[in-house]
C-alpha cells in the first residue's frame, strides 16, 4: 500500500474539502489484522513536529504573601469602617472567564478555580483580626485544598453539610463584629439577585449592606502591581459562519424590545454582545473570543460601548450596521442615568438582564425617574442565541468533526507511546499533543479552556489543570481522563474521555465504576422527553440513576449549553443538580451530556458529549406538548477497555455498537487518505462490538 503525505506541500493546514462537511460513509478498507498491527505502532508525519507552550491563561502574579494582602485590606476595611467585606470571582460583565486584571479574587486568595467567592472579615479594629473563608462547589474541593493557605484561609464546601454558606458566614460575623455591623462589595461585580438578597435580607439581622461602587478595596491593595485589561482588536464573524447579519439580529431584538412593551435595552454580557454584532477577538479574554464592551438598543437607535482601540480594525464594517453610535467603553454608566432625560416620556421602560446576570450597580445607576416597578429582567439575547440558526447547526457538525479527528489522532498517539514505545509522558505534554494537532486545523482560533489531562488520582480532581511545572507522569496503569475543548470559526467543541491503555492494572472495581458512568450517559443521549422546564431536572436523573442504585453520586452538573464560536459553558441551558421555572430546552440548542465519577486519592471517571435538541416526532405532538430528543454530535470512540458488558443492557450494547460503527464509517477510510495509518488502526481496535 503506498502511503500518502499527510500535509499538501503548499500549507501546514489540512483539507477538508471532500469529506469534513459530508462526513458519509465510506467504502471500507481492505485490510487484515497483520496489517492493521503494524499500523498501530507506525509514525505519523505529526510526531516529528515540535510541541507547543500551551495558552494557559495568565496568573496572578504578587510579591505579597497571603497574610499581608488580608492585613492591608482590613487596614482599608477599618478605614472605611467595614466588618466584612465580599470578593466575587466574576468582572463587571458576569463573566466566567476573566482577564487576568478582573481577578480579584484568586488574587487574594490564591484559588484559581474558575468559580468561587471569598469572604474577609475585620473582627477586632484593634488587632485586625479577622477570618478569610472561600466558597466553592463540589469541583472544586479538592484543588481549592491544594491552593488555599490554610494559616490564613478556610474552605466553606458549598452544599456539604457541616458548612455554613458564605452568606450565613458574612451575616454571623458582620453580626458579632467589634468593628461595625456592615457588609460591603463592588456592586459591579456582584449579581443583582445576590444584591437584592443581602439588601432584603440584612434590614432584619441588624446588619448593612453597603455597597462602594467608587471603591474597589481589592485593587487599592493590588496597587501598581495590577496589569491593565488586554485591548485586542476584534474582527467581523461573517454571516457565512453566523448565519444572519448583524442587521437582521437587531431587528429581532427589536420586535422582542416591543412585544414586552419596553423602550430600551441594557446589554450587558460579552458573548451578547458579540453574537449581536458579529464580532470575535482572540486575546483579549482567556479561552473566550470577545472583548469589553456593553451595549444598548432602543427601538430607533443602537449603542456599543467599547474603546476606539477595539474597534480600529471594524470601523468600516461598524458603519454599515444601521442606527448604530460608537462611544467609549467608559461613558456607558454615565449614559444610563441620561435616562432622565425622558423623564416625561411615560413609554420609558428599561430591560436589564436577567437577575442572576446583571450586576447590582445597574438598577442603582438608573436615574430615579425610571420606576423600579416597570423595570423587566430578561436576557433577550442571552435566549435568542441559545437556539442556533441553520447555518450554525451546519457549522456545529463541522467543528465536532475536526474535533474528534484531533481526538481519535491523539489517543492514538498517546496509546503507541506509553505501551509499545513504553516511554514517559507526562499530563503536560499530553495537553500540548492534542492542542498541536487541533492548531493544524483550519479555522482554529484557540482552546475554550484549559485542558484537564490527568492521570490516576488527579482525575479525581474535577477541574485538575497541568501547569508545565506542576504535573505528574502519566502512569498507564491506572485510568487516564481528558476534559478539553476547542474554538473554531464553525462552533465550540467540549469533550471528555476516560481510557485505560493496556490492559495491566484494571480492576474490576475501575470497570463498575466506568460502566455506570456510561450508562448515564448513554441514557441522556438515547432520552425522549417532554419540552418543560423540568427537562433538565428529568435528565439530570437518567444521568444519575445507574450510580444512584449503587448508593454513588457526582458532585457536579450533568450538562450545560455551547455556544456558536462563544462561551463553551452558555447559559442559561443547563442539565442541572436542581430544578428550572423556565423551558430552555429547545429544539436547535446544543447540551453537553457529561455524568462523572470520582475515588478520592484513586482515579476519575467522565464521559462527555455535545448533543443538538431535535424534535423527537414534530408530527405527533402529545396534548400540545411536543417530544424531543438528541443528536449526537460527538464522534470519538468511548473507551472499551473500561466497559464490563455484564452492566449493560442489550439495547445499550448496541447503541455503543452502532454509534462506533458510525464513528468508523465517518473517519475510518478518510483517516487512510490523510496518511494517519496509526490512527486509523486504532480506531478499529476501539471501536470491535460489545457482546
């Protein structure tokens, strides 16, 4: 058989022409098992390429110690005459990836984790004594132990019992203080939802809440060593990728502004606004691709507020989207209380975003002549870009694609090194393999987070990230998880896989635990369920059930929206721990499906997948309520090693063999035309039916 060049002599990007957007079935190889062997321990053309540094995001960096920045904020504290002052992990914007200037709180407290809030006290004015607490959820217990200085801080485990909340915490010693019985925050940077609760809640516990939104007490501590926001030029995301113009999307703001009746529009989120627009940024937001702004439309004219530096590259582009006015990024609360100047237009009525996105600084920057009482809370655009157009959905297909490609290439890879070449990797250079093989993608533009490579142990940690200086040898063993996902122009990928390479050292134990976990989620991609705003709750527990009738759980969500090249966690789509009020799952939105389960101390398990909501029957409505169901957009093999038949079913047993077989005839023969024999072997290997 003669092989052909992986790569066209003319560029370092593969082709996907012929075969990315089809993705048919091809006629199937004529190869024996002598043949496939050898494939499985040939080179591909991509071993020899250099690794890359990953593009982990930028830490915080401080001369400081732990104890001394809690000391020089209660100092700030006692000035300011506050016994207990809040640190959110978001920015202004809500955001869940922040630049590294808008992360207050891992800088004072050391915790990196994505999610988490901090609470410092000031219990004695004369000592500056206090306590220091961090509040996290259940992915974050373990790193958060590693990371904490425990002389200075405790862990407040959110629903574990034993642990007060952090606002019980904050109201308890803002109660008992020497100091003063006040509270305080950026409002900026706390939801509105949180806000109103301590404004309601604190009158009857004798306790203040006040908030400075002239005074972040975190930066006057950070000082001169606090970087400035990065300033990234953004650039048009063309309606060949988008789907609909940027026109188009504000004409259907616009209808949704009148049917509830409103006159302005208050955007806020950054993937709102560059969804509204159709515009990206690269840098300016680790694994996120937009950029500072905020924006707000009325039924007659369109603001975007972000600095001129921004938009150097778009200005053109910007003057072709009617009635829209640029201003700079700074003047957007000043604006807000402009709104008096309508004070007798008695049409006047603000849409801000929904509670839980909105930051409490806004309602209290509105002038006083707009009534709280016709105020609407609802993210239009946060819920017209969950259901992704055509266009996008097209789109989705053809990220996945690439995507599992630079899976199914990788494992391979990671597979010959560790058991035929018997050679060291370690989780590190694990991540830097499969980010090098996604950056010979066309069209890639970046991770959508950091990749969770982790061996034995470490996988038990959910949100556990290699660093090139903190991470272990991969040990093959024991069962290896990678969590990780990808930009592209076509959509935003977020995979996980658990494999155990070899076959030494599998217990019976790691094969119960793995199989249940599969179970779960083969149960939520195989699921039909009613359009109501329990689905979620309903999924959740097709997802648990396999573990619950062991007595096992996982401490996380079951699934949660993907954005269209945008946030890789978009809400406000989630299959959830709790119950919803409102229906967001509906057809054309994209869920991942990704049950877990974790050993302390011992290894972890997850298996995770995109899914597109389709109609189950659009014909056969029951009662006027409509069925949906999955399309599974994932195609990456899901690890027979680890599988104990004896836990599945029959009809289990043959949806893994028919989604298999589907993920062969998708790649097999194309990975054949790229050159990747090794890979196209060890596709096969993975994918022989279950009996």
């Amino acid at each position: 058989m003669e092989k052909q060049p992986l790569l066209p002599k003319d560029t370092k990007k593969w082709s996907f022409k012929e075969w990315i957007t089809s993705c048919v079935p091809s006629p199937a190889a004529d190869i024996n098992d002598d043949e496939l062997s050898k494939m499985l321990v040939s080179e591909s053309p991509l071993d020899r390429d250099p690794l890359p540094e990953l593009p982990a995001p930028e830490c915080v960096v401080s001369e400081m110690d732990a104890g001394e920045k809690l000391q020089r904020l209660r100092k700030l504290m006692k000035k300011h005459n506050i016994s207990v002052y809040i640190i959110p992990s978001e920015d202004e914007h809500q955001s869940e990836y922040t630049a590294v200037a808008d992360k207050r709180r891992e800088y004072i407290s050391g915790f990196k984790g994505s999610a988490g809030i901090a609470v410092v006290t000031v219990d004695d004015p004369e000592t500056l004594s206090g306590e220091a607490a961090l509040s996290t959820d259940g992915r974050y217990f373990l790193q958060a132990e590693k990371e904490l200085d425990k002389k200075h801080w405790k862990l407040l485990k959110q629903g574990q019992v034993g642990y007060p909340s952090w606002q019980e915490f904050a109201l308890e010693l803002a109660s008992k203080s020497k100091l003063s019985n006040v509270i305080s925050v950026d409002p900026k940077l706390l939801s509105l939802s949180l806000g109103q609760y301590f404004s309601s809640t604190l009158r009857y516990r004798g306790v203040v809440f006040k908030p400075f939104i002239d005074h972040n007490l975190i930066d006057k501590v950070w000082g001169d060593e606090k970087p400035a926001r990065p300033q990234d030029q953004a650039y048009v995301f063309t309606p060949q990728y988008a789907g609909e113009s940027a026109n188009e999307k504000i004409l259907r703001v616009r209808e949704v502004i009148k049917q509830k009746e409103a006159s302005h529009l208050v955007i806020t989120a950054l993937d709102d606004i560059g969804w509204l627009f159709n515009l990206r940024a690269d840098n300016s937001i680790p694994f996120s691709p937009f950029f500072f702004a905020y924006a707000i439309v009325t039924l007659k004219k369109v603001y975007l507020y972000a600095e001129d530096s921004l938009l150097e590259s778009v200005e053109p582009y910007l003057h072709s989207i009617d009635t829209l006015t640029v201003k700079p990024y700074k003047a957007f609360y000043t604006d807000l209380a402009t709104f008096r100047a309508t004070i007798y237009d008695h049409s006047l009525r603000v849409i801000l975003p929904a509670k839980s996105a909105c930051n409490y600084a806004l309602l209290s920057s509105l002038p006083l002549s707009v009534s709280r009482q016709t105020v609407i809370y609802d993210s239009i655009v946060t819920i017209l870009k969950l259901i992704k157009n055509k266009t996008e959905l097209f789109n989705a297909k053809i990220a996945q694609a690439k995507d599992s490609l630079a899976f199914i290439i990788f494992f391979a890879w990671l597979e010959n090194e560790l058991i035929h070449k018997q050679r060291e990797v370690s989780e590190y250079e694990a991540a830097q393999k499969i980010f090098a093989i996604r950056s010979k993608l066309p069209h890639f533009r970046g991770l959508s987070y950091e990749t969770i490579s982790s061996t034995g142990p470490n996988a038990a940690i959910i949100h556990y990230a290699p660093t090139k200086e903190d991470n272990a040898i991969i040990d093959p063993t024991t069962p290896y998880l990678i969590d990780s996902g990808a930009h592209y122009l076509e959509g935003t990928t977020d995979i996980t896989r658990t494999f155990k390479f070899g076959h030494e050292g599998i217990t019976p134990e790691m094969k119960k635990f793995f199989t249940l976990v599969l179970k779960g989620h083969v149960a939520v991609a195989t699921a039909k369920f009613p359009e109501s705003p329990s689905a979620g709750t309903i999924l959740d527990s097709f997802a648990r059930q396999p573990l619950w009738n062991e007595d096992l759980d996982f401490n996380h969500g079951t699934g949660h929206g993907v954005g269209a090249f945008g946030n890789v966690h978009e809400g406000p789509l989630y299959i959830p721990l709790g119950g919803g009020e409102v229906n967001y799952f509906k057809e054309g939105a994209i869920v991942t499906d990704e049950p877990g389960y974790y050993v302390d101390g011992k290894f972890g398990f997850r298996v995770e997948s995109e899914l597109e909501i389709i109609a189950s029957d659009p014909v056969k409505p029951y009662r006027g309520s409509n069925f949906l169901a999955f399309n599974y957009l994932t195609k990456v093999p899901l690890g027979l090693n680890l599988v104990d038949p004896d836990y599945l079913s029959a009809v289990e047993k043959r949806w893994i063999n028919s989604y298999h077989k589907s993920i062969v005839a998708d790649f097999g023969t194309k990975l054949l035309d790229l050159g990747e024999y090794r890979a196209y072997a060890w596709l096969q290997k993975e994918t022989v039916p279950i009996v």
